[in-house]
C-alpha cells in the first residue's frame, strides 16, 4: 500500500473537517420555555373573551383610539423622524453589505492596459532598453468548495433581515411614543381646565368672604385663608403650563418638526379607549419586531462561525486572462501579438499563530452573546405584557374606586357650599372639602391617563397589530 507524502497530510485532514465547519444548530423555540397563557389574562378572562368589532391594520394601529389629532401626528412621525430615518439608512447599508458579499461568489472581470520599459537579465535584448504595450481581459472566480463564502452571504443576509426588523422596531418605538405623548398633553389639558375651574371657584368663595368680612360677620383671617388657597391653586395652574410646554416641545421633535413653529391648540379629551385583547404568548415571539430583530442576529453568529471554521480549509481560484502584447504601438491589436493564460491555485494555511483559532473563538463568543441576548429580548417581551395586562387590570379596578371617591367628594363640597352660605360651617370646612374634591378628581383624571399610557405600551409590548373593540 502507498502512502500519502507527509505534506500533503495537512490538505488530508482538512479534506475529511469539512463537514465540520458549521456551528452546531441552534432551535430557539427550545432557548425559552413560552408559556400556554399569560398569567395576567388568566386573573381576568374578559382579555380573552372580547370580540373584535372592527378589524385594525397592523400598521395603523393608533386609529383605534379614534382621534384624528393623533392619526394625523403619527402619520407625520412616520414620515419626518430622524429615529426613523436613521433606522432605514442602517438597512439600506446592510442590504449594500448584503449584495457586496453576493457578489465575492459571482466571476469577477476587468480590463487592463499598459506599458513597461525594461532592460538587463531576463530580457530579451539583454541590456539595451525596450518597452513593451499590452491589453488584456482578466477573468476569475473563487470556487466555493467548503461553503465559507454561501455562509458569508447567509449572514449578510440575515443581518439585513435583522435590521429591517429593527426598522420596524423604530417606527413602532416612535409611533408608541407619538401616542404616549399625545395622550399625556391631552390629560393634561383636562387637569388644567379642572384647577381653572377650581380657581374661578376659589375666586367666587374670595369675593363672597370680603363681602361677609365688610359686613362684620367674618375676620380678616378668613379672608387671608381664601387668598391664599386662589394664589396656591394659580400656582398649580402655572406648573401646568409648563409641563404643558414641555409636552408639546417633544412632540414637535416626535415628529420631526422644532419647538419653536410646532403647537397643538388645546382641545377636550374625548379619545377612545380600545380593548386589547392580548392573545396567546406564542403570537408575541411572531410578532415583536426586536424580537424577530434578536433571533436574525442569532441566526447570522452562528453562520459565522462556519465562516471562521472554513477559513482552515483550502481555498480554490481559477484564473483566466487573454489579451495583446508588442513592443510597437501599432501592432499592440494584430493576432500575432496575442497572449493568453489560464490558471488554478489552490492555498491552504498550515501556521498563522493562531490568528484563525481566535476568530473562532471570537465567532463562538459571538454566538453565545447573540445567544443570550435573544434570550433576554424573549424574557422582557413576556414580562412587559404580564405588566401591562396586570396594569390595565388594576387600573380599572382603581378606576371604578376613584369614581366613587370623586361623587362622595363633590357631594361633600355641595353640602359645605350651602352651609357656610347659610353660617352653619366654617370657612376651612368649606376650604378642605374643595380640596379634596381637587384632589379626588385630579386623581381620577391620572388613573385614566394610566389606563391610555397602559394600552398603548400594551399594544407595543405585543408588537403592534391586534383586532380591537371600543368602550
């Protein structure tokens, strides 16, 4: 039997590895237990009984609260923000970075020209001076025998599917955050016409107190009282203001837009509140952006590290390259002065000190990173429903105890009003049963601002789209 010579063991052994220059397959259904239902939904079974009334688009899914205000400032969000913008210049990078790898498995050609002066050994007068003119057509192609160039595409491919995943991530982030703000500007509007409409109340109670202190029925210090709960409540309504200011300044940056031209007039809160009904958690994996963004990223390491196992293997090009040469100018194109060649060239490593094992290592380390991360972006997805849901369950129930807070408060200022009219009650009874009924109702409108803040970072949390039905 005849034996290989030894140098030709090392091109032997990568020869029979390289089927092993894939990572190991990695199921990412497997990565995290999804659970059957959430538990939130569990504690409260309307969120699976509701039935959609009108099915909504999942790219407009805002129009379920029936706003046209919002329609219109989501709709120029979508188009105008530079969170948006930058996002898909990212993509259109990766999609380029994309076709470029595609194109290092296509024939690669070009067309050359030249001239060379040269004299001495290896010529052919020797050492009297000549020149030679040439024209040529190269052809070459690498010869793809161990797929590192087909797994380099795959993970080029892959990192463009998980940016425009990201893409959609973004616009979703910055519609979730239009609305968010929104909301938040248009809760505020009614607090503010609530404290005015306390203070124009407070400025009743001042008129009738001076009233009833020239006539000698009440002191000054009655009178200093008022005053200074009107000043209290101007103040409050001030603060307001400003956060009102503050509000409106960013959703001008919201939808690309500046401060100083952007504003929103004031106007009533009459948006609806849409029933979310959350699904099954199988559905959200399918449906979160970021996280179909996290497991195209998985998916992308793990194909590189088949790139870095198979730069080991040999690597095989052809090469081909026909054209003409002459030492005169007009005889550069005539058939006798033509020349050609054709060539392979196979290479393969033997010692690099250890460059290639560390890009696997790299590579490797790489994948367990994406690895974890997917993980986590699974994690937070679940949580962030269970939150939500548990959220907008407590708030109704807070919601409904608030309302009777706000009617026991209001009958308690009625009683106080006529009361102190007819002297029966002091003026800090009627001061306090004001307050509370400010504050109760201030409280309503929070809770029912938490009720619209927690639906939409549900709608979010489940990616965006769902059939909704109005209260």
């Amino acid at each position: 039997m005849k034996f290989l010579p030894q140098s030709l063991a090392p091109l032997l052994a990568a020869l029979v590895l390289a089927g092993c220059a894939t990572a190991p397959a990695i199921d990412t259904a497997t990565l995290v237990a999804t659970p059957v239902a959430f538990k939130e939904n569990a504690q409260n079974p309307q969120w699976t009984q509701v039935r959609p009334a009108e099915a909504r688009d999942r790219g407009t899914w805002w129009r379920a609260f029936a706003d046209p205000a919002l329609d219109a400032l989501v709709d120029r969000a979508t188009q105008q923000n530079t969170s948006i913008a930058e996002a898909a210049a990212r993509l259109a990078q990766a999609r380029a970075l994309l076709r470029s790898s595609e194109s290092d498995r296509a024939l690669q050609a070009g067309i050359g020209a030249g001239a060379a002066r040269q004299a001495g050994a290896g010529t052919t007068n020797g050492s009297t001076p000549s020149t030679l003119l040439n024209a040529n057509l190269n052809l070459s192609y690498e010869v793809d025998l161990f797929g590192k160039l087909a797994r380099a595409t795959d993970a080029a491919g892959l990192d463009a599917q998980a940016r425009a995943a990201l893409l959609q991530s973004t616009r979703l982030l910055v519609q979730a955050d239009v609305a968010q703000t929104y909301l938040s500007l248009r809760a505020l509007d009614a607090e503010r016409a609530l404290v005015r409409e306390t203070l124009d109340a407070y400025r009743g109670t001042v008129e009738l107190t001076q009233s009833r202190f020239r006539a000698g029925d009440v002191a000054e210090l009655d009178v200093v009282r008022v005053q200074t709960e009107v000043a209290a409540t101007e103040s409050e309504a001030l603060a307001l203001d400003r956060r009102r200011a503050t509000l409106e300044h960013a959703l001008a940056v919201l939808v690309g837009d500046t401060a100083s031209s952007f504003s929103l007039d004031r106007a009533d809160w009459h948006t609806a509140l849409p029933v979310i009904p959350a699904g099954v958690p199988a559905t959200v994996l399918t449906r979160r952006p970021d996280v179909a963004a996290a497991q195209s990223s998985l998916l992308a390491a793990q194909a590189r590290v088949g790139v870095a196992q198979a730069a080991w293997f040999p690597s095989v090009s052809l090469t081909a390259a026909g054209g003409f040469a002459s030492p005169d100018l007009g005889d550069v194109f005539k058939w006798s002065a033509r020349a050609w060649g054709v060539g392979a060239l196979l290479s393969m490593p033997l010692l690099d000190g250890g460059r290639r094992e560390a890009g696997i290592q790299a590579a490797s380390a790489q994948l367990d990173g994406a690895t974890a991360q997917y993980r986590g972006q699974v994690l937070l997805a679940f949580q962030e429903v269970e939150d939500q849901l548990a959220a907008l369950r407590l708030l109704e129930q807070q919601a409904q105890a608030q309302d009777r807070a706000v009617a026991s408060a209001s009958r308690a200022t009625v009683l106080s009003d006529a009361r102190y009219r007819n002297g029966r009650v002091s003026q800090l009874d009627l001061l306090d049963a004001r307050r509370s009924e400010l504050s109760n109702r201030r409280q309503a409108l929070n809770v029912r601002s938490a009720q619209y803040q927690a639906t939409v970072m549900l709608v979010r949390a489940l990616g965006g789209g769902w059939d909704s039905v109005k209260l």
